[in-house]
C-alpha cells in the first residue's frame, strides 16, 4: 500500500494563526518529549518512521509547501510537486499518475489518501490497512474511515449510511455530505451518520478510471501540462463516489484530533 498526503490548504482553518503561506498543518503547536514545539506534519512523519511506512510515504504539494515539507521532515522525502496548488481531486490524479510511471506501481497498487492535519494513533493505520480487505469482501471500489460524530459541526463531512441496516462496524454508504447546516448536520447525526476523517482507500485503476469518466491524461507529463485547467472546486472524494458502483465505511473508535476543528 501507498500512503499519500495531499499537503497545502488556504489557511482557513486556524486563521488568524494559519495562512496560505503556513497553513495549519506546519504550525508548530505540539510539545515533543524534550519540551520542544513541533508541527503536525513533523508529528506525522515521526509516526510514520516509527511504524516503518516512510518508504512508501508520498506528499503532494505546491513548491512553497515542498519547502516547508522538507524543512519539517527532511530532504529525502517522496514529493510530487504540483505546477501551482489545484483542488484535492487534481493533486490525487497528479500523484496517482506519479505512482504509476514514475515508480512503476501496478494498476492494482492500494492508495491510501490520508489527512495530514489529523493526530491520530497508531490504531487508525492498523485501520486503514485493513479497509482493502473488507472493500474487497463487500466489492467495493472506495473505502473510507469515519468516526462516530460528537457534535453537530458544519465544517464537517458526514457519511450517510442511513439506508441500511448492518450492525458495523463496516456500513455501505448512501451519500457523503460535505458542510452541512448545523441543523441538517443534526439530522443526519439522529439518522446514525458518521464524520469522514478524511482518509480513504481506493486502487490505482480506479484512480484511472475517474480520469477516464472525465477525458483526462493517463499520463503524467500530458497531466502536467493541463494542471492550469483544472477545476479548482472539485473534491475527489466526492468525484470518485459518483463513478464507483459500491462503497464502504469503516467505522473507527480510536483517538484522534483534527487540527482544523480547534
């Protein structure tokens, strides 16, 4: 499996502290065991080290970012520049095409899209792991983790698994909704909605074959060349939903903060 970590942001979430020059995930807000302050990408990548995934760790960033990423985490680490900074849904294609052939990944490579502005423990990667196991029992083509909500925030996503009736903790979703009204957000919390962490977990063809759905490049360098054009609204999680037959939640109950939301 491939762990992707689309970098960058406009700022929004901690501003007046954050910014589009230093969003929230290179702040350094985090006391590290000798007392000094770090970011959450350097608490990131320390995990990442710890659990022995660095190898197959690629960020995706804008330059400014990369140097921001390098300064927290180190030269050698794996980035996929973007020509200028686009929408999730441009940065996930651009790296999944990097993967592909630049580093000779399989079309049926598992990708892991992970937030990098989440603290998270180590039980969170142990789930993410096993989502390719369950998409695969329930044949799906999109997995996501999701969270039990504890209150109804706006600025979150919320996963519908309204229409059935399973027992979890793995739900067939029904739609996602992204930043609902505080009282819709309350509706679909009753109807036994989950947050989206979102983190999520697809195959490389399938990867292609939203670029295909939408007449895209399959290649890398022919993708470069029309990044300008690029919507720049476009999620791709919400994209890759609408042109998957199944898709599945898991429900996590471990620990975790999203940065954002404080």
């Amino acid at each position: 499996m491939k762990y992707l970590y689309v970098t960058g942001g406009d700022g929004a979430g901690l501003w007046p502290l954050s910014t589009s020059v230093r969003p929230k995930q290179f702040l350094k807000l985090f006391e590290n065991d000798v007392g000094e302050l770090e970011s959450s990408v350097q608490n990131l990548w320390k995990q990442l080290m710890q659990l022995q995934l660095e190898q197959d760790v690629v960020f995706v960033a804008d330059w400014h970012h990369s140097e921001l990423l390098k300064k927290d985490c180190g030269e050698n680490i794996k980035i996929v520049k973007e020509p200028l900074y686009k929408s999730t849904f441009a940065a996930v294609c651009l790296a999944a095409l990097y993967l592909k052939e630049v580093e000779l990944c399989q079309e049926d490579e598992w990708i892991a899209i992970l937030p990098d502005d989440f603290i998270m423990d180590e039980d969170f990667f142990q789930a993410i792991q096993k989502l390719p196991e369950n998409m695969m029992y329930h044949d799906a083509q999109l997995g996501l983790l999701g969270f039990k909500p504890t209150s109804p925030n706006p600025q979150s996503s919320y996963i519908d698994i309204s229409l059935y009736d399973t027992n979890g903790p793995v739900f067939p979703i029904h739609q996602l909704i992204e930043k609902p009204s505080t009282d819709s957000a309350k509706e679909l919390i009753a109807r036994g909605a989950l947050w989206s962490s979102g983190a999520y977990v697809l195959q490389l063809n399938t990867v292609l074959q939203v670029l295909r759905s939408y007449s895209l490049p399959l290649h890398y360098e022919q993708f470069v060349a029309q990044y300008e054009t690029l919507d720049t609204a476009i999620g791709f999680e919400s994209v890759v939903l609408d042109c998957v037959e199944q898709s599945i939640v898991y429900e996590h109950d471990g620990d975790w903060q999203h940065i954002g939301g404080w």
